[in-house]
C-alpha cells in the first residue's frame, strides 16, 4: 500500500507565525504564575483562537485589543507583554477584510 507524501512546497506562512504566537501566548499564560487578571486572559486568547476568529480576522484583531486592554491596566509579566506585541506586528501583516 502506498501512502501519499505531504508536498514539498509547503511554506511557513503568515498564518502559521499567527498561530504558533497564539499557542505561545496561552502556554505563557496558562504555565505562568498566576496573578490578576490571568484567567480572563485565558478566555480572551482562547476566543481569539476560536474557529469563528480564525475565519473572520476582524473579530481576532477585536480580541487582541481587549487583551491589550487588560494587560495595559494590569501588572502582568514583561514576556507576556511581548508574546502579544509580536501577535500585534503579525496581525498588522495581515491585509484588512473588506
């Protein structure tokens, strides 16, 4: 029996960085200390991660500054603060929905 073989042009994209950030961020949040704030936090990421935010980008962008809310108007971890700039500057890539 043969097994056919992944293609070999398959490329890291924008959307895969996007991904692995978000992945990054919530293994941040969820293996950090706990501290203020940290389980909404959880809840925006995993919204932001949802199928429904993958497939309407707007709707993550609108996640991420209600993340970027919470940690501006709350002492959270530096790495953290960083995890979601680089989102950010991902995010900010990516052409807008029209």
């Amino acid at each position: 029996m043969k097994f056919d073989e992944e293609p070999k042009y398959y490329g890291k994209t924008l959307f895969s960085d996007l991904q692995e950030a978000w992945e990054n961020l919530r293994a941040a949040v969820a293996e950090g200390q706990p501290f203020p704030e940290s389980q909404r936090l959880l809840l925006h990421i995993d919204e932001a991660m949802s199928w429904e935010s993958v497939r309407n980008l707007s709707r993550m962008r609108k996640a991420l500054l209600l993340i970027q809310n919470i940690a501006s108007t709350n002492k959270i971890p530096e790495e953290l603060i960083e995890e979601i700039d680089y989102i950010r500057s991902i995010l900010s890539e990516i052409p807008e929905q029209r």
